[in-house]
C-alpha cells in the first residue's frame, strides 16, 4: 500500500516540475525578445530585397568648393553619396526624413539603375528664424541620365532637397515651406538699397564754417584780408 500510494505523489511532484521547467522556458523568451526589439537588424526592419547591378552604380561629385564648414553635415553628404552608390536601400532610407512617406525598394532600384552622375552644385543654409526647430540647408542637385532613361531629349535635370536635423540627426527629404519663405523673405531683403546713414554729411549740405567767406567784413579793414584768417585789431 505504501508504494501504491507513492506513484501519485511522485507523478504529481514530476508534473509540478515540468510545468516549472515550461514557464521558466517562456519567461526567457520573452525577455529575449523584449531585450532584442531596441537592436532589431536593418534587414529584418525592411526586409523587401532590392536587386541590383553593381556595375551600374551612379557616380557622385561633392566638390570641395561647395562644401560648408559643418563638417557633420559634409559627413553626412559624404555617407548619403557612398550608400547610394553601394545600393544599401536600408541604410538610405534610415537617412531620409520621418515627415514624408518613404521611398520604397521598387522606386530606389529604379533610380540607382537609371542614374549616370550625380553633382552636388549648391548647399545654401536658410536664415534661421525664432522658434525653428534647427538648421535647414538646401542642397542643388544636379543629375545625369543614363541612355535609355532619357525621355523627351531630357538627358540632365536639375534638383532642390532640404536637410534638416531631426532629434539631432541630419536627415535629407523635401524643402519644408517654411523654410523656402524664410529665405525668399532674406534675399528680398538683401536686395533692397540701403538707406543713407543720418550722420553722415552729403554734398549738398556743406559745414556751416564754409560760409565764413561770406561773412561781412568790419570797415577799414584791407580788401586783401583773408576771411579765414583772424584780422588786426591793431590798426
């Protein structure tokens, strides 16, 4: 009787601990997965592949001349330049600006293979104003098609983006409209003459000890006094 009665305690004990082991098992699956989801992959994140032809990689030019003396901002032209080139899609869409719907895999590969140069022409920062969220620059591009994307006789054309920082990472993406009037607002203002200085004497209104020629002279006094000059008393 007392090993009969044994089993069932013992099974029960074995059941308790698998079912120890089991929720021991989820519990660290679930914190590995809590603790993988802020290092999740680049692939997994955007895991529709894109196809490409490295051979028919676009060529950049970001002169020297047009460079600014942010040199963030030049590394950031820099990497954008060379993740083009090397096709990363996931890379480039991690560059472009969260307040715009992305560009998606089909639309990259298309530009990649379509695109024979690329020049960076311009980066002109827009006059910063109270209340902006950051610098804002505008860069002018301009871009050469390769044979067979040339449509209408249109083999070059020529483009204006916007950088901006967002949450202190430079980010590229359309010209924010704001932006565009801050600016049209400065060169207007460039523009305008500038008002003549109030202190400043013109010709027109001489010193009033240049009229001291004319001044009335004392009788008796020689012609050939000189009016600048103190006269005799003592004659």
């Amino acid at each position: 009787m007392a090993q009969i009665r044994t089993k069932p305690a013992l099974r029960r004990f074995a059941l308790y601990g698998l079912i120890l082991l089991a929720f021991a098992l989820v519990t660290g699956v679930v914190f590995v997965l809590v603790s993988d989801r802020s290092t999740i992959n680049i692939a997994e994140a955007f895991p529709e592949p894109v196809i490409l032809d490295p051979e028919n990689r676009p060529y950049f030019v970001f002169p020297e001349a047009v460079r600014t003396t942010d040199l963030s901002l030049n590394l950031f032209v820099d990497r954008f330049a060379r993740v083009c080139m090397e096709g990363k899609y996931s890379d480039f869409r991690l560059m472009l600006s969260n307040q715009r719907p992305p560009i998606l895999p089909a639309r990259f590969e298309a530009n990649f293979n379509a695109l024979k140069q690329v020049r960076i022409e311009g980066l002109e920062k827009v006059p910063v104003a109270a209340g902006a969220p950051g610098d804002t620059f505008i860069m002018k591009v301009t871009y050469d098609l390769k044979d067979f994307a040339v449509r209408h006789g249109e083999r070059s054309k020529q483009i204006f983006v916007g950088i901006t920082k967002e949450d202190g990472v430079w980010r590229l993406g359309p010209i924010p409209s704001e932006a565009l009037a801050r600016l049209a607002a400065y060169k207007a203002a460039q523009s305008q003459p500038a008002a003549p200085d109030a202190d400043v004497v013109t010709e027109s209104a001489p010193p009033a000890k240049a009229n001291a020629a004319t001044a009335p002279v004392e009788a008796g006094a020689s012609s050939r006094t000189v009016a600048n000059k103190p006269m005799r008393i003592d004659s």
